[in-house]
C-alpha cells in the first residue's frame, strides 16, 4: 500500500480516530481483514461476519504490528471508527488508485474470469511491475484489499469483477475506475439469482458503461450479447475471439494429443503460433481475451504468443493436473462449476482420455452440484449427465443429494444403464469407490460447485502418492 498517515486514512474514509496517540503514524504495510495475516504497519479491517466478528482480534492485530484498526465501533486499540467498513474500505481503494495513477485493468464474465486474469497477469509481468486479484477475490471486499497491495512502483493493476445482482459491477468500477474493461461471456452461472441471461448481461454491460473515452473496451465478438455491449461504452471497443471481424482473433485452432489448445494467434500487427501448456480448448477464448488486453498496452505478437505458450495456472483447483506415480492422472478443476465451465471440463478430459489412445486407462468424472442455478437447475445438470455420456467418458461418479441424482438421471437417459454412471452420498463415499477401482492410466476429472467442496476428493486421492510436476503451473 502506499503510506498514508492515520489522519489522511481518516479523512479520506470520513471517520473518528479512537485511542490514536500519534495521528501522523503513518500505514505502510498491507490493508488485512485476518489478523494472522498482520505485518508491521498494517491496517486492520474489522468485519462483523455471521461466526466471527474481526473486532474481538483488534488487540491481537496491534500486538501483532498494524498501526491501526478500521473499525464500525471503538475496540480499545488505536481505531479509525467508520459506519459502514465495507463502503470506507471502497473510499480508501479509490484514493489510493487515484494517487497512484497505475493502469488498471479490469475483467468480468459468467465463465474464466480467474483462468483469464492469470494469464494477464502472467503476460503483463513481463510489461513491468503487475498486481492482480489472488484467486477469485472479486467481491466488494477483495477487490478493494487487491487494489490496495498496490505500490508506487506498480505498473498495472489486474482487477477481477463479481456480481450477485444489478449495480455491484457498477459499484466495483467506480471503486477503481479502470482504463480497460474485458468482458468474455454471459452464461448461466447465477442465473437463479438474475433470472435470465439477458439480466446477466445487463449487470456484466456496466463495467464498460463506465470507461473513459480515452479506455479501451475488450468484447467478445463470439458472444452476441456481449458483443452488443459495444452500443453502451464510449470507449474504443476491441474485440476478440474467432469470428473473422475479431481484431485479435484465433485461427487453426486444434488440441494437442494430450488434450491441450494450440492455434494461429492474428493480432493487428501479425500473427504468431501458440501451443499453451493449459490444459482444456476452453482456454483458447481465456487466452484471446488475455492477448488482447496485452496488444492493447503494446505488447506485440511474438511476446504475447511466447508469454501465453508459457503461462500456467496461478489459482489453485483450475484444471489442475498431476499424475500419481502410479500413472493415475486427477484434474482438480473443483473451485467452482457452471454449465459452461462444466462442459468445458468434461471436453478436456475427453480429450485427455483420447490421448491415452486404446491402450490407456478410463475417464472418470467425478462431479457435483452446479449451484444457483434457479429453475434452469434440473435440466442444465440432466444434460451435463447426458454430455458425459456422448463424450464416452468411462465413469459417471454424482455426488451429493439431488443435483447429483439429476446428473445421473441425464446419464442414464442417454444410454449409460450399467456400471458405467453411479450416484453416491458425499465426498467420502466418491473417495472409497476410487480407490477400490483406479488402476494405473486412468484420468480422473473432479469439479463441482465450490460449496460442494468436492477438492477433497483430489486431495485425498493425492495423498500418500508420489505425485509427478503439477503440469500447467
């Protein structure tokens, strides 16, 4: 964070300083909301959650080292006390990018936005000095924590963008107005909570509505709904993708043997091959997008061919691949699921298992819920069923309660009537079933909506092995 006095931090956010001897003592180290995470010179943001209430750490915060605690009551410890932490926690983000003058890129979409920002990140890097969201902070508390890990010194600020209704993504970017908005789909994760797909467009369409005339506005030209987002910035619009009017666009794109995305890369200043070390032909969307933020800020195609030929994953769970030293492979890819994130993941194991050729192992996708999904649940998780069936994927392994009985019901209804699909209670039971029939070959696929926490079936499975090189890392 760049150093700011308690008395600047208090005035900008508009609170009370509380039992603060020295108001000139000034926050150089990060802005934290866990107090095991203090480092000398912190500030400590104290949120009252539904178990844990971070005002009974603020002593534990300042013994630690924080200079201060961003409180919503005094905690007997030197405090600014604010109404609203999440709205000062916003207010300071916002002065800060301002003061710092960092290019800020920003990102959103119902699928790959962790996948996509990794590979910015990654590509940006070799620009200069990158900050980027870890993981999937992209909320309107992890987002202005991401924007404060900033420093003088940083060049460019990758932020990713959430939203749970209309006006959040409006929110986040007038938090940390970016010069670059990219916005990759609009699919149906959330749809329970938006109620059609049109609404999800609307809520992702804000982060371009409110780029300068001077941004640049990424679109993907493969979605028509985001592709008709154009008409609502008055930035300059790039698109990408692989329909022939994209500026940056992918040709000839193929898989390898092993199941990971090549193709002919054409930016407007030529063109240049790529072979990506991501496993999955979702990633060739992931890495266009990522490609054109990078021409945008002058990067030219040979580096960014080399840079997305190299990058790997940085967040845990996604399509993250290890073979056991048995041979078994398990594609961890259970942080989250959607349906279009589910089919992607089950192409990819496919094509993994088709590697393998006639003397391999089987494919086994182990998957569970898809949530929030709404009314279109029933029939999105019969058909992820059904797509697992015409992909030949050997197994079939539901688990969980009725979500799970719809993605074998779908299953049995394409045609997978025997040992070839199975439905089971929890984690556990998926875990004993696996290690009573993998055999060495076999590729193992485990996703499934993050509250499912289905991650503890690749860890179990991974346990005790001599695992190989995680590839794509």
């Amino acid at each position: 964070m760049i150093t700011l006095s308690l008395a600047e931090i208090a005035e900008i956010v508009g609170g009370q300083p509380h039992d603060i001897p020295d108001p000139a003592v000034t926050v150089t180290g990060p802005v934290v909301i866990d107090s095991r995470e203090v480092a000398p010179g912190s500030l400590f943001a104290a949120f009252a959650g539904e178990r844990v209430d971070g005002h009974d750490y603020a002593q534990r915060a300042v013994e630690a080292g924080a200079a201060a605690v961003l409180a919503a009551r005094p905690v007997g410890v030197p405090a600014i006390v604010v109404d609203d932490v999440v709205g000062a926690l916003g207010a300071l983000a916002r002065a800060a990018v301002e003061r710092l003058g960092t290019t800020v890129v920003a990102l959103t979409g119902s699928a790959g936005k962790t996948s996509t920002k990794d590979l910015i990140a990654q590509l940006l890097q070799r620009k200069g000095p990158t900050v980027w969201t870890p993981g999937s902070l992209n909320n309107e508390i992890g987002l202005p924590i991401t924007a404060l890990s900033a420093t003088a010194e940083t060049e460019h600020l990758v932020l990713e963008m959430g939203a749970r209704g209309i006006g959040h993504i409006r929110y986040l970017a007038e938090l940390t107005p970016p010069r670059i908005g990219l916005v990759l789909n609009v699919g149906s994760a959330h749809l329970g909570e938006f109620g059609s797909r049109e609404a999800i467009a609307q809520a992702k369409g804000e982060l371009v509505e409110g780029l300068p005339e001077y941004g640049c506005a990424v679109l993907n030209a493969d979605d028509p709904l985001v592709r008709a987002m154009a008409s609502r910035t008055k930035a300059r619009v790039l698109l990408f993708g692989e329909a022939h009017e994209a500026d940056v666009r992918g040709e000839k794109v193929r898989m390898t043997p092993d199941g990971r995305p090549a193709f002919e890369l054409h930016t407007p200043t030529g063109c240049s091959d790529v072979t990506m070390r991501l496993y999955g032909e979702h990633h060739v969307s992931n890495a266009l997008a990522a490609a054109a933020v990078a021409h945008e800020l002058g990067m030219s195609v040979t580096e960014i061919a080399e840079a997305l030929s190299e990058a790997g994953t940085l967040s845990r769970w996604r399509m993250e691949v290890t073979e056991r030293g048995d041979g078994v492979t398990v594609v961890n890819d259970a942080y989250n699921a959607n349906p279009e994130s589910m089919r992607a993941a089950l192409r990819a194991l496919a094509a993994m298992g088709q590697a393998r050729g006639a003397d391999g192992g089987r494919t086994w996708a182990v998957l569970g819920q898809m949530a929030e999904l709404g009314d279109a649940s029933l029939a999105e998780h019969d058909a992820v069923g059904r797509l697992a069936v015409r992909l030949n994927v050997s197994k079939l392994v539901a688990v969980g309660g009725r979500e799970a009985s719809w993605l074998q019901l779908g299953a049995y209804n394409e045609g997978s009537w025997g040992e070839e699909s199975v439905h089971v209670s929890d984690a556990q039971a998926a875990v004993d079933l696996l290690r009573s029939e993998l055999r060495p070959g076999d590729v193992v696929l485990v996703k499934a909506s993050r509250s499912v926490g289905l991650e503890k079936v690749a860890q179990a499975l991974l346990e005790n092995s001599t695992e190989g090189e995680v590839a794509g890392r």
